[in-house]
C-alpha cells in the first residue's frame, strides 16, 4: 500500500483503515524478517523491560531486532541499529528508556508517516513495534493505513489507554507518588499543615485516586469529577479541623487544577498554613517495580506470539488477569473513565 504514494500523493490518512490480519488469507501474509521497536511520548519505568523482552524473545524466534532511537523523529531520520541478546543486557532496572523518547511535529503530517513507512522498507522492518500511550498509537495506526504491520504496548504511567486494565510504568509511578507523600505528611504534621500534592494525570486520574487511597488523604481532586473548592474541598478541611485533626493531605490530579493556586484558597478561606508540591516527572523516573518489570517483560513476549501467529496491527492488552491482544482500529475507538463507584469509596475513607 505504502507503494501507491511514492509518486507525490500524499494519502489521506483518516479516510483509511488498518487491514485487520484475521480476515486476510495466512497465505497472502509476507514472511517477516525483521522486526522494528521505538518508545514514543512520555517515558515510563520498566519501557527497557519491554524493549529486553521484545529483542530477546524476537531473536530466540529466528527475527532481525532493530532499535529505532528517539521515537518517529528517529523513525522518519533513519536512526536505526540492529540489537541483539548483549545490546539489552542489564537494561531490566533502569528507568526510563534506552532507545530515547522525542516529540515529532514531522510525523504528525502524512508527509512524516510516509518518511516513516520508506524507512521500514530501506532497512527491511517488516513489523513495527511501538511502545508508548494513545498518541504513540495513532501514529502507529497511521502506519498501518499505509500497510506497515504494527504491534502496540502500552506504556504511559497515568493508566489510561482505555482497551486495556494496566499500562507499563504505572505501578512504579504510583508507589514513587506514594513515598513522597508519606514524607510530606511527616512535615504537615509536625507543622500543623496543610499539603496540597499535584500528581501526574492531564486527562486521567487514577494515580491520584490510587496514591489518595493509599497514603489517607482528606481530598482527592480528578478530572473525571470537577468539585467545588469551598464545599467539596475547604468544607472536608475544616470539618477535620473541628474534630481535631491537625495536618491534611490535598491530592491534586494535574487536569484537576492548580496545587499553588488550591494552596493558596485553603489557607486564606481557613488560616491553615498551606504548602503546594509539584511531584511533577519525579514519578517518571526510577527503577520500576517488579510488577512493572514482569509485566513488561510478559507483554513483550506477547508482541512476538502475535507476529509469530501472522496477528498484526494489534495492541497488546491485561484486560481481567490475562494478556492478551485487540485489533488497533477497535482499540483506539474504545473509551475508559473512572466509575463513579470508586470515586464514591475513595470518598468514604476521606
């Protein structure tokens, strides 16, 4: 398909639609030789698991790995390199990601994707594999319109790629979220403070649903559920204040709002000192936990079984206790949200 527009045409990408591999004869499947593999977007903890498990298990298969540094941007610039078992060795507790993450303004454009798609040919990627969040995807998606096979993984530390129930990083980036908090409340309870604690999540909250959960925190602020300042956050303050409590923890969500700013209403509506902390890409770094490393490492084995079983333009997903795969198209459709369920039992333990 790529072929047809290497004459000036540029495609119109959003009229097309990735050929799902089930319904296309095994036979009319071009044997794969080699494999590609970037990390897209923000970097998450256990990526290099991921990266280690795909080259790995693609080598043991018999396929060429090769590594494409910086993402798209590296993709449509030709920065690509054969690894083998030894390019991934003591890679499975670092954080972040080896091959390199950058934004592509190129790749946005079917000028980009093309770039991208010549790339695969010249040095014989046969699959990509794409590591990273829904924007990652959508460019993988782009490359597929074009006939470039892809695999998805999902990694973004803020858990929400609605067709799957766990995402590489997210664990790390909880637990790292939980630790500072709790020594934040030592202070805030030495000082009688209160400390209002943005965490990562522009469209998602789960980490700050989670991490709320988990350290005690009197609010806990998400996109998913917009709430007054007066009666859904200093009204809770100063009932706890009423009953005697002396230091408060505010979890912010990032799409939420404005820890400074929430900070700064908290103390002049009720005299109680006030500090904002800004975790901000604290919670991306790290080693990532065993959770993060096993499950990135399952999911990359996983990528390999599907291009091995000719199931292509897939994303790999956990979706109740088992990895498993769903076509790119049906996936990227699908949409996840915070019930309102667990917001309400977030809220009984307020």
């Amino acid at each position: 398909m790529y072929e047809e527009y290497t004459n000036g045409v540029l495609p119109d990408l959003k009229s097309m639609t990735a050929p799902n591999y089930d319904s296309i004869n095994k036979k009319d499947i071009p044997e794969v030789h080699g494999i590609g593999i970037l990390t897209s977007g923000g970097d998450a903890p256990g990526m290099n698991a991921t990266i280690r498990a795909v080259v790995r298990a693609g080598t043991k298969a018999g396929y060429k790995v090769y590594g494409i540094t910086r993402g798209y941007h590296g993709l449509w610039k030709g920065e690509i390199e054969e690894l083998g078992t030894r390019s991934v060795s003591e890679t499975l507790q670092r954080g972040g990601t080896f091959l390199m993450t950058a934004r592509s303004k190129t790749f946005e454009t079917p000028e980009g994707v093309l770039k991208g798609a010549k790339m695969c040919k010249v040095f014989g990627i046969d699959v990509l594999v794409v590591i990273g969040g829904d924007g990652s995807y959508r460019g993988a998606r782009d490359l597929a319109r074009l006939g470039i096979p892809v695999i998805g993984l999902p990694g973004t530390i803020d858990n929400d790629i609605a067709s799957t129930e766990y995402t590489i990083g997210y664990d790390t980036a909880m637990n790292t979220a939980m630790e500072a908090i709790d020594k934040l409340r030592d202070t805030a309870s030495s000082h009688e403070r209160c400390s209002v604690i943005e965490v990562m999540g522009r469209r998602a909250g789960y980490i700050a649903l989670n991490v709320g959960i988990a350290t005690g925190a009197e609010v806990i602020m998400l996109p998913e559920q917009p709430m007054d300042i007066d009666k859904d956050v200093i009204k809770i303050i100063l009932d706890g204040r009423n009953r005697g409590k002396r230091h408060y923890i505010v979890i912010v969500a990032e799409g939420a709002g404005n820890a400074t700013e929430i900070a700064q209403k908290i103390e002049a509506a009720t005299g109680i000192e006030s500090r904002p902390t800004i975790l901000g890409h604290l919670q991306r770094g790290g080693s990532p936990t065993l959770r993060d490393r096993t499950m990135a490492s399952l999911m990359g084995i996983h990528a390999i079984e599907c291009i091995q079983k000719q199931r292509m333009n897939r994303l790999v997903v956990y979706r109740n206790g088992i990895i498993d795969d769903v076509d790119i198209e049906e996936g990227l459709n699908m949409k996840k949200t915070i019930s309102e369920e667990d917001i309400a039992r977030a809220k009984l333990l307020s």
